[in-house]
C-alpha cells in the first residue's frame, strides 16, 4: 500500500466509515486530540512519549490510538478491565502513571515507550499466562498482513463487523483493514450483538469470532444464522474449534474461515477459505502470501509433508521484539512457535498441540488438543479439556473434564473414546464439570482447570 498512517486518515478525513459509533465524533475527536499529542510528543522526546490506552469505548480508543500514533507518541494499548496486578506489571515496564490522563475523559495516560522508536505499538500479550508482555510492531508490519489478507481473499476493499476488543490483535487488525482500503467498521460489543442487535455491514464483509461466541450465536436464535451467512468470511480463531460446532456450522452454510495467527505475526498467517470449509476441509488452510511456514524437528531440519513438528514463520509482519519485564528484546528473523503442527501434501497448516502443554504418562507424549477435539467429537459432549495430574507411577495420568448434556453418561465416556484415540492417551480420571475454565478470548485456561480436577479430586491439599 506504501502510505503512512498520516496519509490514510487524511485521505479517508471526514468518511462516513464506522456503522454504530459516529463518524463526525470520531473525526471531531482527532482534529482535537492531534494538538494534544503533539504537543505531549514535544514534551516528552519523540522516542519517550508512550501513550499507554486503556480506554473501554471504541470510538474513544480508536481516536486515540490512530491519533496518537499518527503524531510520533507510541501507543501502548492495554485492557481497561486489568486489575491491580496487571497494571502493576505494565507500570514497571512503561512508568505509566494510570492516575493522570492526557486528556480529561479520556482513558490514555503518560508512559514511557521503552524500547521503541517513533513510528511503532505495543500491543499486549501474554497475559492470560500471568505476565503481560507486549509485541513491539509498527504500521509496516502491520500494513504486510493487510496486504496479505487482502490478497488471500481477493478483494480490494475489507468491510468489517467487530465484536472483538480493539486493544487486542484480533480486533485491532479489522480496523486497520478497514480504515487502509476504504472500507466500513461496524463496532459492537458482543454482549448487543447477542441480544439481537446486528448492525447491517455492505455486503461481502467479515466477521470474527472466537468459537465459543459462534456456538452461543448458533444456539440463541435462529435469525442469527441468516446474518452469520451474509458475510465473505466468518473468521475463526483464538482458540482450537471443536469438530461438533464445526459440523453445525456447515450444516448452516456459515462461511467459517479458520484461521492460525498470533500478535506476533499481526493476526493470521494462515486461513482456510470458506468455500473449502463447506466443501468439508478442516485445517488452518494454506499460508497467507505474506507467511513463510516451516516445520522442523529437534534437529531443526523440515520435516516431510504429514510430519508434525515445531512451527516456524518467517514473515514481514512478524513484531520487531517484545517489550517485558526483562527490557526490550529483539526479535529473530525466524519466529519459532510454541506450536506443534504439520504441513500435508496440498500444503495445508494441521496444528496438532503446543509444545507447552505436552503431557508425558508412562514415557509416551501425548497432546492434550488431540484428546480433546475426539472427545468433543462424541454427541453430547459440549466442552472438554485433558489435564495432567501429578502421578508416581505415571509421571502425569491423564484427567478428563467434560461438560456434557444431561442425557450424556460420563460412564460411557471411555468406551466411546477408546475407538478414536490410542491406549496411552484414554484418560484415566472423569470429572463431569459445569463449565471448562476459559479467557476472555476463548482458551482453555489450563493452569485453572488442572487446580479445578485437583480441587475436585481432594489433591489440593496434600496436609
């Protein structure tokens, strides 16, 4: 695309281009905010001045994020509902001082973008693990993977419907579309969107969603699936999807496109189209044109088509380092991900587990996401997660923790499984749970649901 961020908002100045917020106040707040930042830039060393957002209304933190931006501060974006310990964690990073705002109303506050020249964001991560980091991009890397999504899904011009919080990759990214190729943003939160309020998006849009959000839509009200149906593409991600909801959507003719990304890499760096998700493919589909994807073994040499592996990505869009605790680090050429995964002979991305959450029971390996997708595969299962609990003889003996409807038998639960996973890896503790513990964003938290098959099982408290 080749132009800076102050060249996209002076040409889309004045366009009616958010559906629900209003556009004028949008316009309205840059034309007031920019004098402000500037003159905070000016103050505080344009390498220094941090601008850390924490602000919960859309319209709001998108005049302060793109203004600020445009006018040299660095945004540090940041999630208004962090608490005590977060923010803590970010104020040792960026001396953010999160009594005085930059502007009165306004939830963006003075900070210190350590690490970071003019022209970068940091966007956070990490903090469902306990420590909030930051990915250090700049609108380079970020305008690569809109260039690549565009090209993907060949269009010229992205329509977005947003439901995701802005402060995050994944909605973050469909503004920045939207707003780079002249497009329209509906900004809703979700909690409206499920009491029926679907604000109307030109045709041919996208829409993202984390799979627990698809599987409370598609239950909640029929009327849902005519709209979900409207879009180009419904991209999912966020989290693994299990392959009953997966089912029902096709079913449906919902245009799901799974995808495969990270904040590291702007969003995705792999998509299935959806014509080939209703044609019955399951995958992470084939790499955006923007994304080099390699799988490795321990010896750091590819592997075959078909062989699992540690994921690598090599991509323009990758984040220049992170910001943490430690200090700014500096990102290699190469991204080496904690995930698992295997390339197959059509060059489509199959994501097999995480290298963090490997169980090892008896001497074998074993991948809690496999278990789970064939648990979920079984009628009547509606959410599960495989933990591994401390064990003597074992090393770690596999527990499941189901959430299943009410003519489901936890009792046979194992028999069914046994037919669709090898020996090793049938669970050998059930605990039939109400609810599987989950982020925001819709990841198993599972540091949670081991403490809850630990409380459960009286393993608490070993006094």
């Amino acid at each position: 695309m080749g132009q800076t961020l102050g060249d996209v908002l002076c040409d889309r100045w004045g366009d009616d281009w958010l559906i629900g917020p209003s556009s004028p106040d949008f316009w309205g707040r840059c034309q007031h905010l920019a004098p402000v930042f500037a003159a905070y830039r000016e103050s505080g060393g344009a390498s220094r001045a941090g601008v850390l957002i924490a602000e919960s209304d859309p319209l709001q933190f998108l005049a302060a994020c793109l203004t600020a931006w445009a006018e040299g501060c660095t945004p540090v974006l940041a999630n208004p509902g962090w608490g005590q310990r977060e923010r803590r964690q970010v104020q040792a990073m960026v001396n953010g001082d999160w009594e005085t705002a930059i502007c009165p109303g306004l939830g963006a506050y003075r900070c210190q973008g350590l690490g970071a020249g003019p022209g970068q964001i940091l966007i956070p991560t990490g903090g469902s693990s306990g420590q909030v980091k930051f990915a250090v991009h700049t609108w380079e890397t970020l305008m690569t993977a809109v260039e690549g999504f565009c090209a993907h899904f060949g269009v010229g011009q992205a329509h977005a419907c947003c439901v995701l919080p802005l402060f995050h990759v994944s909605g973050l990214m469909q503004a920045l579309r939207v707003l780079a190729t002249g497009g329209q943003l509906a900004l809703q939160s979700y909690g409206d969107l499920k009491t029926g309020e679907r604000l109307a998006l030109p045709p041919g849009g996208f829409l993202s969603l984390v799979p627990t959000q698809l599987q409370t839509l598609l239950t909640l009200d029929q009327e849902f699936i005519p709209w979900l149906q409207s879009f180009r593409a419904v991209l999912l991600g966020g989290a693994p999807a299990w392959r009953s909801l997966l089912d029902q959507a096709q079913a449906a003719q919902i245009p799901v496109a799974l995808t495969y990304g990270m904040t590291e890499t702007a969003a995705q760096v792999a998509t299935l189209l959806p014509e080939e998700f209703l044609a019955g493919h399951r995958s992470s589909g084939r790499p955006l044109p923007h994304a080099e994807l390699s799988i490795l073994n321990n010896q750091n040499q590819p592997q075959p088509a078909g062989q699992p592996g540690q994921l690598v990505i090599r991509s323009a869009s990758l984040a220049r380092g992170y910001l943490q605790p430690a200090g700014f680090q500096a990102a290699e050429d190469d991204l080496a991900t904690d995930d698992i995964g295997y390339l197959d002979g059509a060059g489509y991305l199959h994501i097999v587990g995480r290298s963090s959450t490997k169980l090892i029971t008896g001497g074998e390996n074993v991948f809690p996401e496999e278990i789970e997708a064939a648990l979920l595969a079984i009628a009547g299962v509606t959410d599960a997660c495989v933990v591994g609990l401390p064990c003597d003889r074992w090393g770690q003996q596999l527990c499941a923790l189901v959430v299943m409807d009410a003519q489901t038998s936890l009792e046979a639960l194992p028999e069914q499984l046994r037919s669709r996973v090898a020996p090793h890896k049938l669970p050998k503790r059930w605990i039939l749970a109400s609810a599987i513990p989950r982020t925001p964003q819709g990841k198993v938290s599972r540091p949670k649901a081991l403490a809850l098959a630990q409380r459960v099982l009286g393993m608490d408290n070993p006094g």
